[in-house]
C-alpha cells in the first residue's frame, strides 16, 4: 500500500512505480470499492472487455425471451439484500 495527500484540488501524486501502467492525458474510470479503496481503470481497458462479450446472447434459442429481465430482477433483489447487510 501507497499513502499519498490529496491537494487542496482534489489531485493526487500517482507514486513512480504506477505511472508506468498510466500516460498522460489517458482517461480512467474512478470509483471506490467497498473497502474505501479508490480504484481507477483505464476506459480503454473497460472498453476491451465489453467488446470481448459484445453480442454473447444474440441469437440465443436456449434462452426465454424475458430471461434477462428475469436476471435483472434476481440481480436487484441481490443488490438490495447487499445494501440491507451493510447498513447493519
């Protein structure tokens, strides 16, 4: 782990041994995880892996029509059960 401040512009100073996995001027996506980490993932890289799976489910003749707003709706009840445990 690597402490830095962040300025009194909301900047921080990426340590020598990161900046080779950035470049000037890349855009990166930022967002916290649930331990508080700041995690930053560059848009090309997020951009890469939804290519990679792009069009997975096309054509699908095994999958029910409503099958993915089924998922959907598993998947948000799973999100509400995950917000109700960590606000205990």
């Amino acid at each position: 782990m690597v402490a830095v401040t962040i300025s009194s512009q909301y900047t921080v100073q990426i340590p020598k041994h990161f900046r080779s996995k950035l470049r000037v001027g890349q855009q990166v996506a930022i967002s916290i995880d649930v331990h508080g980490r700041l995690i930053l993932t560059p848009i090309e890289q997020a951009r890469e892996i939804l290519d990679e799976t792009f069009g997975i489910w096309v054509d699908r003749t095994d999958i029910p029509k409503g099958g993915i707003k089924y998922m959907d709706k598993i998947r948000h009840g799973h999100r509400i059960k995950d917000l109700a445990r960590r606000k205990k």
